[in-house]
C-alpha cells in the first residue's frame, strides 16, 4: 500500500469504507480459504505465466496437506 506508516493507514481506511456486494464478498472470502486468487481467467494465465505454476482445482489448505480429508 505504501511505505509511510500514516498514509498506508489512510489508504487502508479508504479500502475498507468500500462497500461489496455479497457476491464479491463471497469470491473474496472463499479465495481465502482455498488459498486462491480472486480474479479472471486472464488473471489465473496471468499468474500461472509468472511464476510458473498451475492453480488447478480449489481446495482448502488443510485438505492439500492432508490435516483433514474430504
């Protein structure tokens, strides 16, 4: 965000007046629990490119490292 405490607070501020709707809210929320990127296709390839992976299939961290099973 930036570097200068006071103005990575005021920009944090800003961020978290912005209101989403339930659906963003919802992408957001399970991108996060599976340890995914929250975006668009261009964005997956975008990243895959990058830095030379593939996400695949959604699934919860604990799920990937065998803590729990499906």
């Amino acid at each position: 965000m930036d570097t200068e405490p006071e103005a990575r607070q005021t920009t944090y501020r800003k961020l978290c007046r912005i209101s989403l709707n339930n659906e963003d809210e919802h992408k957001i929320r399970e991108g996060t629990q599976y340890c995914h990127p929250v975006g668009n296709d261009r964005f997956y390839r975008m990243i895959e490119e990058r830095y030379d992976i593939k996400l695949g299939q959604k699934r919860k961290a604990a799920e990937r490292t065998g803590l729990i099973r499906k």
